[in-house]
C-alpha cells in the first residue's frame, strides 16, 4: 500500500513542505490616550506649582519669622464717668497705647486704625487714628481720645455701674480694629483685618489713692 503511494511521487520522497515563517510584528498599544495624557500632564503641572510654592513659603518664613505685635496702654486718664438713672453715660477718657513691631526684616503699613470703647459689654464709643507706616523694630505710639456721651442698653448696667463706683474701679475694654499690610523689601503683603483686645481697670474720677497701671493687650488676626 505504501509501494502503491510512493508510485504517484515520480521521485524521491522529500516529505511535506515546510510552510514559511510568517514575521508577526507585535502592534503595541498606546500607553495613553490623547485626552487622558493632557489631563495628566495638567494635573502633574499643578501639583508641581503647588509643592513650588509651599517650599518657597517655608523658606520664607524661615528667613523672616515673622513675630506678633506687643501692644500695651501705657497710660490711660479718665476725667469723668458718669451714669445717669436713664442710663446715659457721659465720659472723658483718654489713652497712650504703644505698639511694638518686634521684626526685624518687616515693616508695616497701618491703612486703617479704629479704636471702640465698651462697658458692660455695652460699645459707647469709638475714634480713628491716622495712618502711619512702622519701620522695623519699631515702637509707635497712638493716642485715642473718647469724649462725649452715650445711652447704654444694657440691663444690668446701672447695677455694674454702681458696684464698680463703691469699688474704686471701673472696667472698661478697648478693642482697636485695623487692617494691616507687611513690606518685606520692595514687596507688600496684605494682611488680613486684625484686632487688639485690652481690658483696662481704671480709677474713679476724683479717687487719690488709686493709679492706673500699665496694661498688655491681646493681639489677633481675624
């Protein structure tokens, strides 16, 4: 049977031939898609200004340092408090604050300085102070006046009032409102508002044997 097949060969038997070696070129794919690898690189972008920028903040701070104010009344004369029966109070006070720039490489530029008067958590009046620039390691000093009158809403002032008078005391807060802004060489920086809280204990008018003392304030952003 064998003999019969090798018959029809005309020749030799050279086996089956061998097909040729296809070449298969390997179709990558795309690693990334075109929009996919815009919003990747925009998002690396934005990550790289950000770390950009707190490493230049920190160094920054690091270099400056930036201190808070020291803020005191050095002197306060109050010269007439009176509280009427319908709760009318008439007053005279009058303030020396000093302000302490402790920095040593900021200065400060003072737009806008509003001092308010309260009693019994009642506001009774407020003044302004001019603007000025503080210079570095600087003291400046301020000068608010309060004169006038005004009626006061609270309910238990007149009991306040009349305590505190048998006491030999008033307690009057001051709280100073400005906006501030930071020179740092050529370049100024503006802060947010701030706020200076300072609870004063002052002698009633005509009392010999009571002084003011000297008072540190409370300094805030806000």
């Amino acid at each position: 049977m064998a003999e019969s097949k090798q018959g029809h060969l005309n020749g030799a038997y050279y086996g089956p031939p061998v097909p040729p070696q296809r070449s298969y070129q390997s179709v990558g794919r795309s690693s990334s898609c075109g929009p996919c690898s815009l919003l990747c690189s925009l998002f690396k972008f934005l990550i790289s200004i950000v770390i950009i920028f707190g490493i230049i903040v920190l160094v920054l701070w690091l270099i400056f340092r930036p201190d808070q104010l020291k803020v005191y009344v050095d002197s306060a004369s109050l010269t007439q408090f009176n509280l009427s029966s319908s709760n009318n109070l008439q007053y005279n006070l009058n303030l020396s604050m000093s302000i302490r720039n402790p920095n040593k490489r900021i200065g400060i530029y003072y737009d806008y300085v509003e001092p308010r008067a309260y009693y019994d958590g009642d506001r009774f009046a407020f003044t302004t102070v001019p603007p000025f620039y503080q210079g570095h390691k600087n003291t400046s000093m301020i000068y608010p006046v309060f004169d006038g009158q005004q009626v006061l809403l609270g309910d238990s002032v007149n009991t306040t009032y009349n305590r505190e008078k048998s006491e030999g005391y008033y307690y009057v807060d001051i709280k100073v409102y400005s906006r501030l802004r930071a020179k740092v060489a050529i370049f100024k920086i503006r802060y947010t508002k701030t706020k200076i809280d300072c609870s004063l204990k002052l002698p009633v008018p005509g009392s010999s044997s009571a002084a003011f003392e000297r008072t540190k304030c409370d300094w805030d952003l806000f």
